[in-house]
C-alpha cells in the first residue's frame, strides 16, 4: 500500500471516530436532559422531553427489559432510531 493510501485511510478511520464520538456524547447530552430526576432511567414522559415525536410503541420496542424504563445502555439504540427516523440524520 502507498504512503498516500495509508494517509488517506488513516483520515478517514479518525474521521469516522469524530463523527461517532460526537453523536455519542450529543446521545449522553439528551440522556441526561431527558433524566429528569437524575435516577438513570428515563420514561416515556421523560423521553418526549428530548424526542417530542417519539411514538410509545417505538419507546417500549427499545425498553429491551420491559421494565417501562430506558436506561443508558438502551439509550443508544432508541436515540439512534429517533434521530434517523424523526431527524433524517444519523
């Protein structure tokens, strides 16, 4: 491999990092707005906070230990969902 290809894919792997980097700490920023009461879970009602289109059945599809809570760990996939599907980005 050429000294330019190993360049231009050593940029493009730290630009991917970045990219997932921020959409992780902007996903950790929501979390903690939508945690109202600082318990580490999140409702329903607590998730419209941030998610204000976000439907209850996409809510309890993400809520993987149906305890009617998103905790942190499920919070990634459900704001991952919310902002491809309400947002168009991801």
């Amino acid at each position: 491999m050429s000294d330019h290809r190993r360049n231009a894919l050593a940029r493009a792997t730290l630009t991917l990092a970045l990219i997932l980097a921020s959409a992780g700490m902007a996903g950790a920023v929501a979390f903690a707005r939508a945690d109202t009461d600082q318990d580490g879970l999140v409702s329903y009602e607590q998730a419209l906070i941030v998610m204000p289109k976000l439907k209850e059945v996409s809510f309890n599809r993400f809520d993987t230990n149906h305890d009617g809570f998103i905790d942190r760990g499920e919070w990634s996939g459900l704001d991952a969902f919310y902002r491809f599907t309400y947002t168009g980005r991801n």
